[in-house]
C-alpha cells in the first residue's frame, strides 16, 4: 500500500470490485496547510523506490544564526526579492485519445474523481495549464481528422463545411469540467496539420502549406476559437503549426520554415483574430531547444514581434539544452517562453527513471524562464494508446486499464506524482524566485512566491546516494535529508529577513528599462558561458552572444577567400555526400557525416597553402537542422599539430564563427555534442580581412550599457537596445575593432574570463 497523506477514497471497495480509482484524497495547498507558524516548514515527498507518494512529513523548523559546520557546497539558498517570470501552471495534454478514454470509458462517478484529482486545488494536485490538438495528432482513436476535411481533389476556401462536432461528445466536456474545477487554468491549442486540402500532399500527412491558403488557415483558427469559445472554452494561446520542423510520414504534420511562418502570423493570422475581436495569443514555433534560431527570428523582424506572444518549446533534443530556453531570453529578454510539450516514455526505464525524468522537466524548465510545464498525454490506456501511427512507448499522466470484470479504472503514473510535487502548491499566478542548484548528480531545485505569499520549494536528488543540504532563506535556515531519487517540496510562508549575497545565488541580474517603464530583466550564470560562441585572444577568453537579426562585423570589412586549391576532408561521410561538396559554390549539394552526430565528429579544411582569415561561416540552410549543437574550432600550419581550440560556441543553421585576424593553412571544426541528426554543411565560406573602412549602419539610440561580475570572476558588459530601431556600437577585440548591429529589444552580453 502506498504512503499516503490520508486513507484511499472512503468509496472505494476491495480492490477486486472497485470501481473508483485509488488515487488518494489531499489536503488543500492554503498557507494554513502550508505551513502556517513561521517558525515550520512544511514537507511533502514522493519517492517511488520506497512506494511514497506525496506523503506530508513532519515539518521542519527554522533556525536563525550560522548554518551547521559542513555545509560549504550543499546549501540551497531562496532569495524571495529576486523575482522572475510569472507562471501559468503545470499539466498535460486531452488528446483525442486521452479525451475518448476519460470521457467513454470511465463511469461518470470515476470520471468525476479523475478529473477532481487531476484540476481541483482542493482535492486534487490542481493541474492549471493544457494544451489541446487542433484535430488529429499521433494520439487518436478512429485516425486523421480536421475541422474541415473534403473528399480528395475537393477544397472549401470559405470554410462552409467547418465544423468542431468531433470534439463536442467528449472533448469539449471535459475541457468544460477541468475549467470549472480550476477556474485559472490555461489552455492552448496547437494543430498538427491543417485540413488536407489546404496541403500540396492534398493530405493531413505530409506536404506544405500552399500559398494561396494562407488566409484560409487563418480563417480556421479563427473558426475554431469562436467555437470554443461558444462552447464554453476559450483559448489562451494557439501556435501556428506543432513541430514546424518535423514532418511525419505516417501522422499529421507539416514542415513550415520560419518564413512561411512570420508571413502566416503578420500578413493573415494575428490581423485576422484581431479583425474578429479574439484576444487568443499567439506562440512561435511550440518545437525543440536544438534551433533557437527559428523563434529568435520572430523577434528580429519588429512586424511579427509585435504580434507573437512568446515562445512555445518542446523537450526532445537533450536536457542539457533547456539552458536555451535562458539564452534566447537574454537575447530577447520581453518575450516569455512556454514549455508546451515534454513527453516520457518507455525509454526511461522503469519508475524510478520516468519520475527522474518528470522532475527533470518541472524544475529545470521554470529555472529557464518557462511560464508552464506542459507533459504530453493526460491519459493512455496499458498498451500506451490508442496511437495514430505515431509514439508507441510515450507515457500518460494517468494509465487507464480494463479489469477482469471489463470495467475501467485508472492509476497515476509517475507524470502525475512529478507534476503533484510543483502544481499542488505552486498557484498560477505564482513568480519565480532565485535560488541557486547543487546541481546534476546532487539536489536540485527551484523555488517561487505564491501571490497569497507563501513560498514553495521544490527539490530533487538526481545523485545515487542520500543528500544532506541546507535551505537557508534570509536569517533563517533548516536541514533536511534527501534520499537518492526523491522529490521534496518545502512550503512556508512569511516575509524574507535580511540580505542575501549574490554569489550564493550564483547568477547575477541585470534590469533595464523599457520605454514604457516595463522592465527587461537579463540573469546569467556560468552555465551560460557554454551557450555562446568565445574566441581566444591572447591569455583571454572573449565571449559574445548574437541573437538572431543581430550582427559582429570587422569595422574593415571582409571578403572570401578564393577557393582555388582547397580540399576538404572529414572524420565520416555519406557515399552520396563527400566533404567535396562542401566547397563546391553549391547550396544545393552538401557534405553529410552519414550518421548521427557524436562528439569528436570534424570537418577539415586545406586552404592549400597559409592564409589570413578572421571568419568561417558553415552554411546548413538547406538542411536546417543538421548542425552541430556544439564546436570547437582548431586552426594548423601542417595539418597535424592543432594545440588548443581557438574558437568555441554553438551551432546554427549558419553558423558563423569569428575569429582573431589569423594566419594558417588548415582549419578543423569538431562536434562536440551527440545529436539523432547528421551532421550536414551546404557550403563553407573563410573570410578575411577587406582592409577597406565600412560605415555602419543603424543607430545608437536606445542603447543602455550595465557590467557585472559573476562569482567566478567572468567579467560581463551587457548592452541593450531599449529603442525601436536597430542599434549599432563598437567593440574592441585586441587590435581589431568590431562593429556590433542590435535589433530592437535584443541584448549583447559580452564576456571576459582567462584562457
């Protein structure tokens, strides 16, 4: 039997005939249960190696004075003045499989329990954000469907066959009933495809959105929002198309390049949801951290910025990415991120594993800027379907199963008890506040300030053995022990006392100002350092971030090194793709490593003999999502004596590298991440020195300069363009200096730290 806070449902009969799931009863999350002396803390803890599920502890007290001797290295510290983003919640996903499962195989009474212990704050763990397909996705019982389909050959422009009827029997219901269990929840939308015809495949499988129905598909968003609405259930936020970057062959979805994309959201979609009165939303490109590019560039272009509400991110392309979700803040700093999708699965392992998974997500998102934690399917049934061709090992929040007798009933898995240790006792509405992290392999966590004014805590040991550590919160402080693979969360409530050092945070916060007295709140730590390209110059490590749209160009210009004599080679090749075809002047041919990227992977470069370069530019346009995720850059006189990288940082879909003015015959460029991608180049280009004085372009207006220094020493000077116009100044680098273009509301951090 598992630990639980109080006794199963007192409706609940022997296990052989129940009809009422087992999930337990739970006290509501107020400040009164929160914890309400100052002098105690309260504890919750799910630990699935002991079978311990949300189980309240006894409470911790506070101390004041020194902490214990011994813990240099394993305190945590709140520091509840510092506030970030603001969150819209925790939850999952009514797919139409999980919608038709709920909503006809349950009986109203368990229905009406499963759904309380999923959305109420009071009885449940209060689930406050879901996102909903737009039609069929991978997860649907009877196979491909839209709010508009038409016999092959056959189209409807002016949508006089739309209609939302799929979803009224069980969807639509459902939806209902979780909005009246929480009032506070919000909803998203998302389709996987449009209506076939609106296709060049003429199918919801595959194929591009032809240009001439641009504002049909907008039209459909606004049709199917006003039903909602009409319904009962309107929509927060939609985002034009799932995973614009993946197209399926056996399920729904469409490839839609960043392009197509700002032209459908300024010229047709937001244009028409405000003609129509909706106030719905709109998220950017709802795909994975690997290609921060895409959503950066809606941000670039001052057209769609004002007209995307943020960006939506999935968690498919390595959890160490999630530090993307932090860059692309800092070079965008107004634009809040969504984690809209994050699905575990079969490829976990067992519970243990899911649930390290689970906690992965719910804290690590929200430490990088993330506003919702957003898991897949609410519910699946054993098998892990119904599926529509598509993942055949995903993970639900709850498994619904048939029992002997053929009735139905239901169990958590470790999706529900991961989002219970955030969502029970993080209200929406709640802010992020700075608390630093021991890290993977030890405890980790994240904390926020409730608006009643509590605060929760939320840790996790993702070491092998059990953790002692330290909170301290102003004067105050506790200790707690963490066995290996168990989630705790802290609730207190009070007023912080005291200051608190910054270096044991261990990040550093920068505010500006907006010209509308709005702040934009940059926040860097070291991890960051990794997520941007840095150069050796002398005994220095330079570093820079350049958002998209932004540019750093020698003041002297530069030209391309003829090609004359070059030779390419690499670590592996495609038998169709050999490292030739990267020099070749055609954007259409490409070198490909013919296997997914691992480290250690290189492309090489004989320039035939010594030359002076300052920039290489790798071009993958044609293959967008085939870049390194992360390089190094070697130069050599003899090809074989290489010494220390001279240049490091991530990779792009143009990826360009800048360099010291340089003398060499031969450049290398390593991988230094694994990705299910191959690693694929269309064309390389070597820039040198021009020696002719360019004039820049733009203006400095706007422009606001801070510097600050992080705790390990690494200098920062942080440049923003509060302004409305692309922004220009000059920057140092040895002997060289640099001109750096900033795009209306995007920052520069550069960086100095030894080398």
């Amino acid at each position: 039997m598992r630990t639980t806070t109080r006794q199963w449902r007192r409706t609940a009969l022997a296990a052989t005939a129940t009809l009422i799931a087992t999930l337990p009863v739970l006290p509501a999350a107020t400040p009164a249960s929160a914890g309400a002396a100052l002098s105690k803390a309260s504890v919750w803890i799910t630990n699935p190696s002991t079978k311990t599920y949300l189980s309240k502890q006894s409470p911790v007290t506070w101390k004041t004075g020194p902490a214990p001797s011994g813990t240099d290295g394993s305190t945590i510290t709140v520091d509840t003045a510092r506030k970030y983003q603001r969150m819209s919640g925790f939850g999952a996903s009514f797919t139409d499989s999980s919608a038709w499962l709920v909503g006809t195989k349950l009986s109203s009474k368990q229905r009406n329990a499963l759904m309380r212990d999923l959305f109420s704050r009071r009885d449940g763990i209060g689930l406050s954000a879901i996102r909903q397909p737009m039609g069929a996705s991978d997860f649907t019982v009877n196979g491909n469907y839209s709010y508009d389909d038409m016999p092959a050959g056959q189209s409807d422009p002016k949508l006089t066959h739309f209609t939302v009827d799929h979803d009224r029997s069980y969807t639509i219901p459902l939806l209902k009933q979780a909005l009246k269990l929480n009032p506070q929840l919000t909803l998203m939308a998302t389709p996987w495809s449009p209506p076939g015809w609106m296709k060049t495949s003429d199918s919801m499988i595959g194929g591009r959105l032809k240009p001439d129905v641009y504002q049909p598909y907008a039209d459909y968003f606004a049709k199917f929002l006003k039903a909602y609405a009409a319904a009962g259930v309107p929509v927060d936020y939609v985002t034009p198309q799932n995973e614009p970057l993946h197209e399926p062959s056996t399920y729904p979805g469409m490839l839609l390049s960043a392009d197509e994309a700002k032209t459908f959201v300024t010229d047709h979609l937001a244009p028409t949801l405000r003609k129509q009165g909706l106030s719905t939303g709109i998220l950017g490109y709802d795909h994975n951290w690997d290609v921060p590019g895409y959503p950066e560039s809606f941000y670039a272009d001052a057209a769609t910025a004002r007209k995307i509400a943020g960006t939506a991110w999935h968690c498919y392309a390595g959890a160490e990415l999630v530090l993307t979700q932090s860059t692309v803040h800092n070079d965008y700093p107004n634009e809040p991120a969504f984690q809209t999708e994050c699905s575990g699965g079969n490829w976990e392992g067992d519970e243990q594993g899911a649930f390290a998974g689970v906690m992965d997500n719910v804290i690590n998102g929200p430490r990088n800027w993330a506003e919702s934690i957003i898991r897949w399917n609410i519910a699946l049934n054993a098998d892990g379907g119904p599926t529509n061709n598509g993942c055949t090992g995903c993970r639900p929040v709850v498994t619904l199963y048939k029992r002997t007798n053929d009735t139905w009933s239901y169990a958590p898995t470790a999706d529900y008890w991961g989002l219970a240790q955030a969502s029970k006792f993080v209200q929406p509405g709640a802010r992020r506040v700075a608390s630093n992290t021991l890290g993977k392999g030890s405890v980790e966590d994240v904390a926020f300030t409730n608006p009643d004014g509590s605060t929760a805590l939320i840790t996790y040991n993702s070491g092998s053995t059990d953790r002692t550590f330290t909170v301290r919160w102003g004067k105050r402080h506790f200790s707690y022990t963490l066995a290996a693979g168990a989630a705790a969360t802290f609730t207190w409530t009070g007023d912080q006392t005291g200051t608190t050092d910054p270096a044991a945070i261990g990040s550093v916060d920068v505010p500006f100002r907006n010209s509308d007295g709005s702040k934009a709140l940059i926040s860097y730590d070291s991890a960051l350092l990794a997520q941007q390209p840095q150069v050796r110059i002398g005994d220095q490590w330079l570093g820079y971030t350049l958002p998209t749209g932004a540019s750093l160009t020698p003041s002297t210009g530069e030209s391309d090194l003829p090609r004359g004599g070059w030779q390419a080679s690499a670590s592996s090749s495609s038998s169709d793709d050999p490292p030739s075809k990267a020099i070749d002047g055609d954007p259409a041919t490409r070198w490909s490593s013919g296997n997914g990227m691992q480290p250690g992977d290189w492309f090489q470069l004989d320039l035939g003999s010594t030359q002076t370069f300052d920039q290489i530019v790798l071009d993958t346009s044609a293959s967008s999502g085939d870049f390194a995720r992360r390089y190094e850059l070697y130069t050599s006189d003899d090809g074989t004596n290489w010494g220390e990288p001279t240049a490091t940082g991530p990779g792009s879909t143009v990826t360009r590298i800048q360099l010291p003015t340089t003398t060499a015959r031969y450049i290398r460029v390593v991988n230094k991440s694994n990705s299910g991608s191959w690693w694929s180049i269309h064309d390389v280009s070597v820039l040198a020195p021009e020696g002719k004085a360019t004039k820049a372009t733009g203006t400095s207006a706007g422009l606001q300069r801070k510097n600050a220094t992080l705790p390990n020493g690494t200098q920062l000077q942080v440049t923003y363009n509060s302004g409305s116009r692309a922004a220009t100044f000059d920057v140092p680098w040895g002997s060289t200096t640099y001109s750096y273009r900033l795009p209306a509301g995007a920052t520069a951090i550069l960086t100095t730290r030894p080398a």
